[in-house]
C-alpha cells in the first residue's frame, strides 16, 4: 500500500478577503461596557468576562491565509499523482472554463489529490476538513468524465413525451438534507454550464410534479436525497440502472443508522450496477472508523485521503467554551450578540448561526431574540420546505443575520461569511461539533465558534478537549477536569456502535485500513445490520496491518490525555494493564433523532 503525508500551502485558494466582519476593534471591544439580560432582569446575570477575549478571534481574519500549512495523506493502492491546478487534472475543455468563471484559480488542496484520482476511475473516501471545496473536488470531474463519455444512449431524450420511461441519469449525487440537495444542484449547474449536461434536483418537502417535469426532460447527473429518491424510483420515475458515477456527501451522515437502510436499498436493490462496475466516492469531513468499515461494502480497491490535520476542525476557527447554566444562556447570549455588533456599520450584527437541539426552542429562542430586537430566523425540520429555504435565504442575505437552528442546517450548508457559529445547546457528538462550526471558517477565510457547555455535556468533555487541542485552541482548565473525570472518559462520538475512548481514530481523518490500535472485530454486537467483510485483518490488498506509514499519532499540544493506547494492536481485548474506558452516555443518531432534527 502506498503511503505518502505531505504538507502543503494552499497559495492562492486562501488568499480572501474577508473584511464583512472583520472590524470589530480591539478599541471597541474595551471601551464597551458589560450588558446583561435586556428583560428588565428577569433573567440571571451571567460574567461575560470572555466575549472581550473571544471576540478577539474575529481579528484573525485579518491574517494573510495563504501560508496555511495543510497537511494531506493519502492511502491505498496505485495511488495518481495530485494535480498542480486545474488544466493538470485532465479535466474537459469546457469545465475548465467553468472553473475560471467561477473565479478559482487554484485547486484547494482536497481537489488538488481528489480529481486525478476520480478522473483515473478509481474509488475514493475522501475526509477533509469543512469548507474545503469537496463540492468541486467530486463534481469537476464526474462532470468532466460525463462530457469524455458523450451521450450515453439510454438517457430519456431519445423517448417521445408519450413514452414515459423512467430517467436514467449517469451520476447520482446522494445527499442528507434538501437544502444541501439544493446547494450541490447549484454547483453542478454551474460547472456543467455549456457542457450539454443536464443536471437535475431531487428532494422531498416540496410536489413531486416539479421534479418529475424536470426529469422527464433528461438527467445525466441527479442529485438526490435518499427518501424522495426511493419514492421515485419505486414509481419507476426514475431508474439508476445506467449510473457509473455514484457519489455520497456527508457520507458518514448518509451511512449512518438513520439513513443507511435506505441507502442500502438505493445501492443494492433498486438496480444500479455493481460497485466494480460503477465508480463511488464518498465525501465527509469526518469519517468514523466504524462507519469507514461500513462503507467499504460500498466501495472497490478505494483510495483514502485525509486533509487537514487529522481528525481536526480547522484553526481558522477560533473557538471558545463557556461553562453555563441552562438559565444562564439566554442572558449570556443576549450579551455576546451585543459585544458583537459593536463597531459593526450601523451596529450591524455579523452573520450568526445559533444551534439548539429541539425544533420548538428554536423557535422559541427566534422569537425571543427577535423581542429584544435582534433580526432572527429559525430553520428547523419542522417548518415547511418553503420556509426554511426563506430563512436560509434571508439569513444569506443579511436580512436576518441571525439564524437559529436545529442540526438540519449542520452539514454541507455554504453560506459565505458566517463570521459566528453559536451553540447553544452542544450536539451529542463531536462529528456534530466538527460540521457545526465548520458553518463558519471557510474556504480559507476565518470565523469563530462558541459553545455553551452545561452539566448535561459532560459526556462530550473529552472529546471536545480533544479537538479543540488538535486545533490549537485554548481550552479552560475547567473542561480538561472535565475530561479526566472517569465519567467523561467515553466516547463523545454519537453513531451507533462507536466504540468508547476514540482509540486514535478520533474524528475518523485515518483511513481505518491502516489502524492497528482499533479493534474492528468487535463492536459488531451492537451493530448487527453492518457487517461488512471490508476488512479482514489485514489481508485486503497490498495492507500491512503494522504499518501506520507517515501517519503521525502523538498527541498534541499540551494535552496528553488521549486515550490512545488502551486498546492492544488489533486485538479483541483490552488491554489488561489498562482498564477498559467507562461507559459514557453517547445518544445514537438513531431515525428518531434525525427526525426530529428535520434530516430527509
Ligand atoms: N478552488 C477554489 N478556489 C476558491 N474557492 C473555492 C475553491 N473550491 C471551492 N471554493 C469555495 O469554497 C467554499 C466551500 O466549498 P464547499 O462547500 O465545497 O466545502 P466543503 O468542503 O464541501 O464543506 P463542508 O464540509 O462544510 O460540506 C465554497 O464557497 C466554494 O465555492
């Protein structure tokens, strides 16, 4: 197996300006005097001795980007050599103009390692951080190796409007919520502009007539969330037997309990062809080990890269978190939201995304909000279609800059200058964490991140200690007691099956064919409908199951309480000398859950 970890400069890609929200001034910061509350004191009065500190990461958007060492690994066989920029990558003529009309000039460097391995056939997993450009990196060359093909032939142009044979499109993009479905339709347009290409949209919320108009004219990219998808393939509106071309965003959300029947029933029973005859890639920011196994089933001989430091968010997030009450947060925030708008033009606030956990406390936090005179909206899975694409256009748009939401808005979504994720309630794991904040700090640009920790998060302690250190943050005294506390020692991560204590798989920024402190044999037992076959102890391909190739596992910073190591190399048990992590409440993002998030 071929290994390689490189560092790389991401010149030109970081190089923005994002000066939206940048101008809040250090001058402005002191001379502002402390508010609490705003309600006539009915709420308790919380110290805000930290907005002044946090707010002092929003300056770090006046740094200069583009010296940003971005580390890369990449496992697996026969492995393609990256692409310098664009025209390297072999990709088609008139998707090199769409590039250039989009205004990159430089691949990031997840495109850079992704889009040669694509347009060579291959299989990829692919895990780099948040607002890294994973969009482009699948559909510059699915696009490009669609125009190489021509027409496929068994696309529904060739049938007359009385023959209503089912669409057959050649790439189905699968993805977890309707508004991410929405967005990656955008790009695909875009890149596909004058290419001949029809690229068309498939989500549920809205009639199904539209969509079925749409398709009837010719598909050869869909791109789809899973239920609607299903729908329409059962009414045989759709058929995947011509697709070559399968992609996952979010692929660790879309394998994970909630979805994966669903997605197994797209792959293997609803007629696509096999995974050697089709090509699959996967996309996420975050890759647990267990859901790596899960979704080798899915894949052949594949390519694993890994961008960014591994299994971190990035460090142009700057994050903060606050030890709270529940009673104490709406007080705090209220202030943190003042702070913020302070030397904003016309006290403007910046953009601010604020996540809770239930549907009905977003809403009620909105209205709230919005009473003390802050433009707010809500986006969460109990509003209809119609509103949250208004909320999500009027928060893009800067008319509310403040939006409230559940975890339906977590993943995927690429509103530019976020300049403020918030959570309020902190999800049930770190993977969550990592995508919410990832909301903001985006292609190179900055953003900041504060959390809300309460008592009812002590399960998550370690495994935010964790991050936050991988990201160079600096992280309260509190939260490392936090952490060692037998209780927390757990896992923080909230899939189902998750083996406790991380194990140095952390976020999942490892391809797990190349761990040899994991136990994959186990853990079945709680995870009966995954089995796999995907990895058989080190027998899959050209793997040496000892060799953990560049890949560097000390920990960082100043932490060292990993819990790495507690696992004997490969083996079925613990190791004896170390006692076995403690059970820690984690809540599997189990159908109920998602539901109630408002997921598709
Ligand atoms: N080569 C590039 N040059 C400049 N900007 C780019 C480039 N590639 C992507 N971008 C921009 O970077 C932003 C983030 O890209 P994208 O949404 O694909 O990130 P992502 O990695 O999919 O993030 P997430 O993990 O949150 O889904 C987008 O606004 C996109 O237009």
């Amino acid at each position: 197996m071929a290994a390689a970890v490189s560092a790389e400069k991401s010149v030109g890609w970081g190089d923005q300006n994002s000066d939206e929200w940048t101008t809040v001034s250090r001058s402005a910061r002191t001379s502002h005097a402390m508010t609490v509350g705003g309600d006539g004191g009915a709420m308790p009065a919380p110290k805000v001795e930290e907005v002044g500190e946090r707010l002092a990461g929003l300056e770090i958007a006046e740094r200069r980007l583009d010296k940003y060492d971005i580390p890369v690994e990449v496992s697996g066989e026969g492995v393609p050599a990256p692409a310098e920029g664009f025209a390297d990558a072999g990709l088609a003529e008139a998707v090199l103009r769409n590039v250039t009309s989009c205004g990159y000039e430089n691949p990031t460097p997840v495109q850079r390692h992704a889009m040669p391995i694509v347009m060579a056939g291959r299989d990829l997993m692919a895990c780099a951080q948040t607002g890294s450009g994973k969009t482009a990196a699948f559909c510059l060359p699915v696009v490009s190796g669609l125009v190489a093909e021509g027409r496929s032939g068994v696309g529904p142009r060739e049938r007359s409007s009385f023959n209503r044979a089912a669409a057959k499109p050649r790439a189905l993009v699968l993805a977890p919520t309707r508004e991410l479905a929405a967005q990656i339709n955008e790009e695909a347009k875009k890149f596909s502009f004058q290419t001949g290409l029809r690229v068309v949209v498939a989500y549920g919320g809205t009639p199904m007539y539209n969509q079925l108009r749409d398709l009837e004219r010719g598909a050869d990219i869909l791109v789809a969330t899973p239920g609607r998808l299903v729908d329409m393939v059962e009414r045989s509106k759709v058929s995947l037997e011509a697709i070559k071309y399968l992609v996952m965003d979010e692929a660790d959300r879309m394998l994970d309990m909630g979805f994966e029947p669903q997605i197994r029933k797209i792959v293997d029973r609803m007629n696509m062809p096999g995974k050697s005859v089709r090509q699959t890639m996967l996309f996420s920011a975050t890759f647990p080990p267990e859901i790596q196994r899960l979704a080798s089933d899915f894949l052949s001989d594949y390519i694993f890269i890994t961008v960014g430091r591994v299994g971190s968010s990035t460090e142009l997030i700057m994050q903060k978190v606050k030890f709270l009450t529940d009673g104490e947060k709406r007080g705090y925030l209220l202030d943190l939201l003042q702070k913020q708008s302070v030397g904003m033009a016309n006290s403007k606030q910046p953009l601010t995304l604020i996540f809770v956990e239930m549907k009905r406390e977003a809403d009620s936090l909105m209205y709230w909000l919005y009473n003390k005179g802050f433009p707010a909206t809500a986006i969460h899975g109990g509003r209809t279609q119609q509103e949250r694409e208004s909320a999500l256009k009027s928060f893009k748009t800067g008319l509310t800059p403040i939006m409230v939401a559940t975890d339906v808005a977590s993943r995927g979504l690429d509103v530019p200058n976020v300049a403020h994720v918030i959570n309020y309630d902190l999800p049930k794991s770190v993977e969550d964490y990592v995508h919410r904040i990832g909301r903001t700090g985006r292609a190179g640009k900055a953003g900041s991140a504060t959390a809300f920790f309460t008592e009812s998060n002590l399960s998550l302690a370690k495994g935010l200690l964790e991050l936050m250190t991988e990201s160079k943050q600096d992280v309260p005294d509190w939260l490392v007691q936090y952490a060692e506390k037998p209780y927390c020692r757990g896992s923080s991560y909230g899939g189902r099956g998750r083996r406790p204590g991380g194990a140095g798989s952390r976020f999942g920024g490892r391809d797990y064919r190349r761990c040899n402190d994991y136990d994959y044999s186990g853990g079945r037992d709680s995870y009966p409908g995954g089995g796999t076959g995907g990895y058989s102890g080190g027998s899959r391909g050209g793997y040496s199951r000892g060799s953990r190739g560049g890949y560097s596992s000390g920990s960082r910073g100043a932490y060292s309480g990993g819990s790495r190591g507690g696992y004997s190399g490969g083996g079925d048990s613990y190791r004896a000398s170390v006692p076995p992590p403690l059970f820690c409440p984690s809540y599997p993002m189990g159908t109920a859950n998602i539901n109630a998030s408002g997921w598709d």
